[in-house]
C-alpha cells in the first residue's frame, strides 16, 4: 500500500537521500520527452552529489543514478514521476496526480511530499452498475477499474420477479413493486460488501432505477450518490472515467468543508499559521489538520531540532528542500489529516495552517 511506502521511506535517514520529481505524460509521443528530461535531472543530481560528497562514500548512490533512466519505461507512465534513491535505496512511483515541477531534493530523508499528496487524494471506492436485465460491481481507484467483484452475489442476473398472471401484468403499482423487490435483494447484497471492505458506492444506472432503489435501501447512506447511465459508453474503462468525474466533486465539496472547520477553529484560538510553530506543532502530535496550498514549498535552514530560517536557495549548505514536505509527513505519521489544495478560502490562512488538537 502507498501509506506503507511513505512509511518506509519516510523513515530512512543518512546523506545523500536523493528524491527527483517530475511531470510525465500517458501517451506517445509526449512521452519522448520525459525520457530526456529524467536524463537530465538524473545528470544534475550526479553533479550536486559530487560537488557535496566523498565520491567513494556514495558510489553505490552514483550507480544507482546513472541506471535509473534505462529502467524507466516512459510507455507505463502517469501524471508524475518520482523517484527516491540513497546507498541502500531504490523506488520509482508513478503517479496520477501532476507534481509542481521538475524538482531535485538531496538531504538526509526523502522528500516524500509528492506520496503525501497521492495517497490523500486517491479514492478507492464501489461501482454498481445498476439495472433490470442485471447488476455488475466493480472495486475502483481514481479513474480506473481495479477488479470486478464476483462473489455468492455479484454479479446478478436478469430480474426473475414476474407476475404470471396476465390480467395483473399491466398493473404498473405490482411491477413496480416486483422491480424495488429485486433491488432490495441488490442492496443487501451491496451492504455486505461495504462492510467487508469499507469502501462507498457510486451507482450507475437511470433515475428511476436509482429513485427505486433509493427506496428500498437499508443504509441509503453507503451510496455516495447517483451517475446516469450512458448505453452508448458500456466499457469499464469508460464507466470508471465517468464515475470519477463524480467522485472528484465530490472530494472537491470535502475540501471546502474542511476549510470551513479550519475556519471554525480560529475563533476558538486553535489555528496556527506561523511556520516555526507549525513544526513544532506537527512534531508533538497536536497537528489535527494540515492544509498547504499545493504550489507551496519552503526550503529552510536549520537551527537546532525545532527551529529554523526561511532561505531562497534549496542548494545551500545544510538547508532542507522543503520543510512542508517534513510537516505533512509528521501531521500524517500521527493521526492526523493533510489537504493540498487550491481552493478558494484557503487564502483567507495564507499558504499553510494548522488546525491544532490543543
């Protein structure tokens, strides 16, 4: 899981770490490209290490940095690219959210910012695709199918709730009653599945059949809501680009909110805005919500454990590339909630804020 990878990388320490970002693209022949600008990044990172370190200290390093483009398949990737690499390490993410910038982060952790940002905007969620002549569940991330759910239940066949009787077929209360039964089968169905992997459920189908099923739902409130069906684009693929769509209005409505609990929290004197005390904040564990305005980055120098001074240059001597990138990691690491953003409202905090436990 990527929270298990942010983990692992998040807790090597020991110069040089070297974490290089950069935006990539899906198709060719774009993705030409992003071969060259990785050669060049790669090429710039060797020369920073040089000018820093022992070069026998970090040959192992120095290897690894001179492979990496050949191992990159530029067909496979996404949005971003990043890649981490020290001594005793080597990971290549691929991600499908764009990064700022093409970006060089040496220090002795990694950068792991960009990890940050995927894993809190990445969706996993329920697809049921629902209808008379039958009902497919699928298990999504963001804009893709990850698996069709096939189980004792899914995915069911054509409703088999008839009325024999000839003079009772054209009665449109019965049959519909005979259809929000089917769908209440369907539901219990659903709910067995949400609750055996927590996920919500966006349901694909036409407005009456949603009203329906509406209707009969047990716990209406596991459906995040309603796409309609479009017969002309039936493929998975095109289904999970519709319902994402969906789901990030949704994720954006999320974030609006909770801009408004920072807001709330002001006047309650539990906003900290200050850089400095936000660190010292997110390393106590008093970090409950972090909101950073995604373009923001601040490379520091440092002045002890807890204190430091804002600097223009990421390459100075002992600086870190970005002290957000630390913050984030720490508000995460202990239980608490991290939001990149640039919704409207944030600039009401400035750049960064932290809403505080206590």
């Amino acid at each position: 899981m990527l929270i298990d990878q942010i983990s692992r990388l998040a807790a090597e320490k020991g110069a040089p770490c070297i974490t290089i970002s950069l935006n990539t693209h899906r198709t060719h022949p774009d993705n030409l490209q992003d071969a060259i600008t990785l050669k060049n990044l790669v090429k710039e990172a060797e020369s920073r290490v040089l000018a820093s370190y022992d070069k026998r200290a970090v040959q192992p390093l120095l290897q690894r940095l001179q492979s990496v483009p050949d191992k990159v398949d530029a067909n496979r990737n996404l949005d971003s690219l990043h890649l981490f690499l020290s001594n005793d390490t080597e990971e290549v993410v691929r991600s499908p959210f764009r990064t700022t910038d093409a970006r060089i982060q040496i220090h002795e952790h990694f950068a792991v910012r960009p990890l940050i940002k995927a894993y809190t905007r990445t969706q996993s969620y329920l697809i049921m695709v629902l209808g008379q002549a039958g009902v497919q569940l699928y298990e999504a991330e963001n804009d893709a199918i990850q698996t069709e759910i096939r189980n004792g239940d899914f995915p069911f066949g054509e409703n088999t709730n008839v009325i024999t009787d000839r003079e009772k077929r054209s009665d449109a209360k019965k049959l519909d009653e005979m259809v929000r039964e089917y769908f209440n089968v369907v539901d219990k169905a659903l709910v067995k599945v949400v609750n055996e992997t927590g996920l919500p459920c966006v349901v694909v189908s036409t407005q009456d059949n949603w009203d329906r099923l509406q209707q009969v739902a047990d716990r209406p409130a596991v459906y995040q809501g309603h796409v309609a069906i479009d017969y002309n684009h039936m493929a998975p693929h095109q289904i999970a680009e519709d319902t994402y769509s969906f789901m990030r209005l949704q994720m954006s409505q999320q974030r609006a909110r909770l801009i408004e609990e920072v807001r709330y929290a002001v006047g309650q004197s539990k906003v900290i805005t200050d850089l400095n005390e936000i660190y010292r904040a997110a390393l106590e564990g008093r970090g409950d919500l972090l909101l950073v305005h995604e373009d923001y980055a601040q490379p520091v120098l440092m002045q002890g454990e807890t204190e430091f001074t804002p600097v223009d240059d990421p390459q100075q001597n002992g600086v870190v590339d970005d002290i957000v990138s630390d913050i984030a990691w720490n508000v995460l690491l202990r239980k608490g909630r991290v939001v990149f953003t640039r919704q409207e409202g944030l600039q009401d905090f400035g750049r960064i804020a932290l809403k505080v436990r206590y």
